[in-house]
C-alpha cells in the first residue's frame, strides 16, 4: 500500500455509538489528549502491530541455522530469570 508523499492533514470519518464516543472521551481525557489525538495515536499503533505480525524476514541458511540454535537452546538460569518468570503479569494481577 502506497504511503502518502505529503504531511497535509486528511478528515478520517467514522461513526460510533454514543456508548463508544464517551467511553474514547473517558479515556482521551486521562491522557489528557483530544478526542482524534487519541483515536489516532491508538489505531496507528494498532496498525504497526498488525503490519510487524505479518512481516516476513528471509536469512541466507546459515543466518537460519544460527537463529535456530539460538531459539532451540534453553537460556542460563539466573536470579533475573528466575524473578521475570515469578513476577505476575499486570493483567494477572
């Protein structure tokens, strides 16, 4: 998908339930960004993530073979280790 060359600013036209418009105000507002700051900030964010999911990396087979060892081999343990694998996830907390 062509990107455009220019920085002029474009209108993005959407519509939303009520429920929604207050609930991106809500959260808007504790940024403290506008309504568009923040839809902005939050679908391109979005965007990238589903753009890099999908990107593909081609290595010559010697790159490959190095990545495999690297992903196959178990890594040292150390304290930092051990604390990073008992510290809860902040959406198990």
């Amino acid at each position: 998908m062509p990107q455009a060359q220019t920085y002029e600013p474009v209108t993005i036209s959407i519509r939303a339930k009520a429920r929604q418009r207050d609930l991106i105000d809500q959260a808007a507002e504790r940024l403290g960004r506008s309504r568009s700051e923040f839809m902005l900030e939050v679908a391109c964010r979005e965007a990238e993530e589903v753009l890099l999911d999908q990107t593909f990396f081609a290595v010559d087979a010697e790159t490959f073979e190095k990545f495999k060892a690297l992903f196959d081999s178990p890594p040292e343990p150390t304290e930092a280790l051990h604390r990073l694998l008992l510290t809860k996830a902040p959406w198990d907390k």
